[in-house]
C-alpha cells in the first residue's frame, strides 16, 4: 500500500493533462471555427466520449481492485445496451415505410 | 372525479363475470373466517408475511404462481370454449378482447415470471452455500411489489373493466383516442409496479450471486441453475428499465394527454411498438433461461451423469443473453422498416438458434449413456426436448422477414409461442417443483399423480397447439372471437378445444397432488431423496431458516457429488457451530405493498388528488427504510445444535437414500 502512495502519479498528470486539452479542443472548434452544426456536433460529442472513457480508467480506477473486471464488464454491458437502445430505435423507426 | 360513471365502477349485466364476483367475495370471506376460525392470525403475520426468508419469499412466488395459472387457465378455456364451434355466442367480442389480453399478460408476466422467480429464491442461496440474498428485506418488498401489481391487475375484470388492447397494448388501439375507458390504465399501472419488484429481483440475485458464493464456489464451479439465473438477472436489469420507461410513456398519454405515441401531434404508435419488444424479446429470455438451468439440474440428477458441456453451456447461455437484446425486430416485421431491417434481424433470429441448439445436444449427451431414472421431474425434462424443438423449428421458419409476412398475426404463430413457452417454461417449472418439492417441505409430491399430471398435461398441450399450426397456415387470424361455418375450421379448432380439456384434467390431477401429497405423503425421508449433486441437497428437508450450520466448502463442480463420493464436509462436530447472524423481519414490504395498490388503484381510476395523499405512504416508506437501522439477530448455539441434530443421524452424517 505504501509504495502506491509514495509513487508519483503519472497517469493521473497524464489523464488531467489530457483531459483540459479534450476540453480546449471542444471549445474552440466550437466557437472558433466555422464548420456546420452537425459536423461540430459530431466532432465534440465524440471528445466528450473520449473524455468520459479518460474519466473512468484514469480517476474512477474502474479496472483497480477486486471488482475490476467486473466493473468492465457491467459498463461495457451498460454501453452495448444502450446504444442497442437508441441507434436500433433510430434505425428501425426511421428506415422502409416509417421514412416515408 | 369524473372519469368514470358510478354504475360503471363494477362491471354487471354478464352471468360470467357475476359468477366470478360472487366466488371471489365468497373466497375472501372464507379466507378471513378461516383465518379467524384457527386464530392463525398472528401465525400468517409473522411466519409470512413479514418474512425476509428467501425460502418463503419463494413459496410465495410460487402460490401467487399457481393461483395464477388457474386465473389464466381460465381465460384460455374460456377462449378455446368460444371458438370449439363457429359463430358460438358464449363471449362476446369485447369479452373475447378481455380475455385474450388478460390469458396473455397474466400467464407470462403474473405465472412464467414469479413461478420462476419463486424457484429462483428457493434455490440459489442454497446452490451457491448462502444463509440468504444478499437483500433480504429488498427482496421481500419484491415479491410484494408483484403481488401488489398482480392483484391490481387481477381485480380489473369486475371493477371498472379488463384491459382489451392484447397483451402487447399496441398503440393507437391502446391510446385513449381508441380505448377511452379506464380498462387499459389497468396494464400500464399494475405492470409497473410489478416491474419494480422484477428489477429490484435482478439486481438482488446479481449481488447474491457474485457476493455471497461460499468458499471454494469459483464462478465455473456453479451449477448451471445459479448460472443462468445469473446470466438472466443480467437481462432483467438491462430489460426492464425499458418497459419502465414506455409503460411511463403511455400513462402519460393515457392519463394526462401527451403525444408519445398518439398517431396525431408527431406522436408515434410505431415507438411502442418498438419499446415494447426490446423490452419483450429479452422477456422470453428472462423466462426461457431459468428453466434451461432446471432443465440442466434435473437432467444430470437423473441420468446420475455430470452435466455435459457445462462450459460451453455457459457460453451458450451469455450468447443467448447477448443476442437477445438484438432480435426484436421480428416481432413486427410487418410494420414496414425495410428489407435492410428486416434482414438484419432475420440473421440475428436465425443466429440465436446456434446456442439454443448447443444447449439441446448437450443435453441429450448428458443423458447418452446414462443411467436415467423416469421420476416425475425427469419426464417433464425429456418431453421437454421433443416439443421445445418444434416450437424452435417454427421459430426459425417465423425468423425468415419475407415468410413472416404469411404466417404474421395467424394461429401458426400462437402455436409456436406455446410450443416454446410451455415446454420452455410450464415443463420446467412442473419439472423444479416436483424435484425440489422435497427440499422445500420435507416429503415428495406423489410420483403416479405425477406421471397421471404429465402425460394427461403433455397429450392435451399437443392436441390443444399442434392444430392451431395448421389452422394458421390455413389463414385463420389470432385473437377473433369467431369464425364462420364456411371457413372449414370447424373440426380443427374442436380438436383444440378438446385437447385444452385434457390441458385442464392434467392441471386438476396437480393441484389434487399437491392436496395428496400435503395430507398423506410419507415424511420419514432423506434430506437427499434424488441422489443428487448440489449443494442445496446438503442440508436439512425442509430446510432449517438459517440454511447451513457450517458454511460448505466447495472443492470441484457438482460440489455435494463429490463431497459424498469422498465422504467429507458431511459431518457437523459441535464444536465447530458458531453464532449465526440473521436478518430481522419486517413488516413494511407488506405496508408498501398495500400503499402501492392503493395509489395504482386510484390512478387507474384517474382520481389524482387521492392518488397523490397515498403516494406520501410511499415516500415515507422510503424515509422509514432509510432510519432503520435493525442490524438481524443472532441464533444462539444450542438453538443451532439443536435443530441440527432433530434432521442429522448420530455420526453427524446426511440420511442415506430410501429409494
């Protein structure tokens, strides 16, 4: 135990680090740049995925302890189900006859 | 207040339905005088229905069940009664409307569901060497949350009116434009308070299941059983928050006039649709897994083998898991979302046969060579093999998005779905009860009863289905209440009417075997009667409230196998009872349970200023739970020496087999 808290904590420097440049990143191509709303959609919900995932493996130490591979499986799981959810939703409501 | 006319609170004016509300009124007086009479009061308050006891929360499950069952069985003999002859005028359209929907959602959700979860309680703690679930208070509010549902629902059909929009309550029939009368807020009320109580099972058997394992029980050392339901309560907390969600969804519709799924003002009735069969593909699941773990338990007890394949049976059944999350769509076909849907879902269908097909040859190697023993719960196991495969070949022709369009919404598809939920689900079911009967109250159901149940059971479910395949193919709808003579389905549909008789001959021989068998069945008999290899086999019959005296330790698969193989961890030296620590009872499930009803009651009724002063109950329920700070008892050594020895033999070893 005490050797992990003596260490210093690279990949928590790593993820902050990363993390604020994720946000930047967000920011300006947001307010600064002129591409269309849907590709600045597109562009920053997937650094907000990005960031989310950074979130839970470098601070929340999902993958630490003795219920690691159980939290991967359960998020992993929770993921699958919940795009299952939506973009099988999306999809079948809004393809053949339900396109018009 | 105005939402419902007075005279129209109870349903009058049908013969059938007066006949009901005199035997169920005669049927609560005689409970309460009976109850009064026996001065048992107290006894079914504390031994009951305050019980956090997994095993009597299960017994519960499993009454409720079979009260069901008969309340369903009802409505399909009712249904195979109108149409044993065209243009019979025994029910009316409405009533038929009634009762096809009622049949539907009470078979699976109020009988398959808690006949199964009640199974599960039993079981579980037992298989994995556990005193309780890991909530135990959590999962009394469970079973009283369904119960609470199921009775909500149940009373719709002489107060205010059943719900008529089929069990899948497809909008727009279901919205208020269509269905105006309060009958359909019925289904999304009491569904939903179910639902909580399912949910909160299957997060309570996750937890148990991963937490509570005694020592030595690794994951791949867990019957297959404990495996699936595992794997099952998985789907239950993916699943269910689905149907939450859209039975919320069409309240709000109902009852306060939002679009969701309205087909004016950008609603869309499709969306329900939708919702509901991502929430009801992984349904059958939920209800299917189980019972191939029964199946699995019986099988390998009976044919005195190990079952075989257990890994890849596993695999199969996180497979099937996973893929039923994907099929949805073939459910409704019909509704137009285009070949690249359509054929998307059709592979993923065709693909779930894979491990459903695994599971079945690994049970037939399981019993290849064996030395098989045609008790009662075996014949369920092996009948079950034949018939579940016709339900799963026709699933695989209903699977084909193009042949669909032919057989969709025709009795070839009623058929398919009783010939996978019955054998799926009602043989294994009637398979569990008859082989873990004994452990649950400590003597057997009878086995020729039994052998009288299955086969007049089994012969009736094929006369009753087999003709509706080729009433189906031969264009006759599901869900009309009557046809003409000129169709020529006449002598079909009368050989399915007949058949549904013998179906009820066979349920009258297992309730009258239960009676039998609680009045006269031997009770000098081992703890151990089937010779079999789970952990739930090493302890006492019935089995003794905190489970183990001693923790088992579990060194291979088949653990109780092997333990009576090499003759260890059988015996109980004194010195080794400790202190066992168990949770307290609570009456509070049951409070919640009445809070529950009565709220579901006046909102169905769309009376809101009521419902509102109830729902504070609930909310102070929650505020009560939060301070209670009841941390159990414990059970003082000699009280634990003592009932050790009333069921252990002098040397401290489990009862040899009698027979």
């Amino acid at each position: 135990m005490e050797k992990e808290v003596k260490r210093f904590p690279v990949s928590h420097v790593i993820g902050f680090l990363a993390s604020l440049a994720l946000t930047f990143i967000a920011a300006v191509i947001a307010l600064k740049t002129s591409l269309s709303f849907k590709a600045i959609m597109w562009i920053i919900g997937s650094l907000a995925v990005i960031q989310a995932g950074l979130q839970l493996f470098m601070f929340m130490h999902m993958t630490e302890g003795e219920d690691g591979k159980t939290n991967i499986i359960n998020i992993a799981y929770g993921v699958f189900v919940a795009v299952v959810v939506v973009v099988g939703s999306v999809w079948v409501l809004t393809s053949g006859h339900a396109a018009h | 207040m105005g939402n419902i006319k007075w005279d129209e609170f109870f349903i009058t004016g049908d013969p059938l339905i007066l006949g009901a509300q005199v035997s169920i009124a005669l049927t609560m007086l005689g409970v309460l005088f009976g109850l009064t009479y026996l001065k048992k009061w107290k006894w079914i308050w504390r031994e009951w229905i305050t019980t956090v006891d997994h095993k009597r929360i299960g017994i519960m499950y499993i009454i409720a069940a079979i009260l069901m069952f008969f309340r369903g069985g009802i409505d399909g003999l009712l249904m195979k009664a109108q149409t044993s002859r065209p243009e019979m005028g025994l029910l009316s359209s409405q009533h038929y409307n009634e009762i096809f929907t009622t049949h539907g959602v009470i078979m699976i959700l109020f009988m398959a569901m808690p006949f199964l979860i009640g199974l599960m309680n039993v079981v579980i703690p037992l298989q994995i060497g556990a005193r309780d679930v890991a909530f135990p208070q959590l999962n009394a509010l469970s079973f009283w949350l369904f119960f609470s549902g199921a009775m909500l629902f149940n009373i719709s059909f002489v107060i205010g009116g059943s719900p008529d929009a089929g069990w899948t309550s497809y909008f727009p029939l279901a919205g208020k434009e269509f269905s105006p009368s309060i009958a359909n807020n019925y289904y999304a009320i009491a569904l939903q308070i179910a639902g909580i109580g399912t949910l909160m099972t299957g997060i309570n058997f996750i937890v148990t299941i991963l937490k509570m394992r005694t020592k030595g029980m690794t994951l791949m050392r867990m019957p297959m059983f404990t495996w699936t339901a595992l794997v099952t309560s998985g789907i239950i907390v993916a699943a269910f928050p689905i149907f939450t969600v859209a039975l919320a969804l069409m309240k709000f519709d109902r009852l306060f006039g939002t679009h969701f799924f309205t087909v004016s003002s950008g609603g869309s009735d499709m969306l329900w649709a939708n919702l509901f069969w991502l929430w009801g593909h992984p349904e059958v699941y939920i209800v299917a897994l189980p019972a191939f773990g029964i199946f699995s338990e019986v099988i390998a007890t009976f044919s005195r083998k190990q079952l075989f394949g257990y890994k890849s049976m596993v695999y199969a059944t996180v497979g099937i898991a996973l893929l039923s999350m994907v099929v949805w769509v073939h459910h409704f076909y019909t509704m137009g979302s285009g070949p690249g849907v359509n054929s998307f879902f059709s592979l993923t269908t065709m693909l779930i046969a894979v491990p459903t097909g695994i599971k079945i040859f690994n049970w037939l190697f399981t019993m290849r060579k064996g030395r098989i023993k045609l008790s009662s719960a075996m014949l369920w196991a092996l009948a079950f093999i034949p018939t579940f495969t016709i339900g799963g070949v026709t699933g695989v022709m209903l699977a084909m998005g193009a042949a669909d369009f032919q057989y969709h919404n025709t009795l070839f598809l009623v058929a398919h779905f009783h010939y996978v939920l019955i054998p799926g689900v009602v043989f294994a079911v009637f398979a569990g009860l008859y082989y873990w009967w004994p452990k649950m109250f400590g003597h057997m159901l009878n086995e020729r009863l039994g052998k009288w149940h299955f086969w007049l059971f089994n012969i009736g479910f094929n006369v009753t289905f087999m003709p509706m395949f080729f009433l189906g193919l031969n264009g006759a709808v599901r869900r009309s209440y009557t046809y003409s003579a000129e169709s020529g389905f006449a002598p079909l549909f009368l050989l399915s009417a007949i058949g549904s008789v013998i179906l009820a001959a066979g349920f009258a021989v297992f309730c009258y075997n239960i009676y039998w068998s609680i009045r006269y069945a031997d009770r000098n008999i081992s703890s151990d009667p089937w010779d079999a290899r789970t952990l739930e086999w090493a302890t006492a019959s019935p089995v003794q409230h905190y489970n183990f005296a001693k923790l088992p330790e579990v060194k291979s698969f088949d653990a109780f196998w092997q333990m009576k193989k090499n003759n260890e961890g059988l015996t109980l030296k004194d010195s080794e009872i400790e202190e066992i620590h168990m949770p307290s009872n609570s009456g509070q499930p049951f409070m919640m349970c009445v809070i529950f009803g009565v709220v579901g009651f006046f909102l169905v009724f769309e009376w809101f200023i009521p419902a509102a002063i109830a729902s504070v109950g609930i909310i102070v329920g929650l505020i009560y739970r939060s301070f209670d700070y009841n941390d159990g008892y414990h059970i003082p050594v000699e009280e634990i020496s003592k009932t050790e020895s009333t069921w252990r033999n002098e040397k401290g070893e489990v009862h040899k087999h009698v027979g």
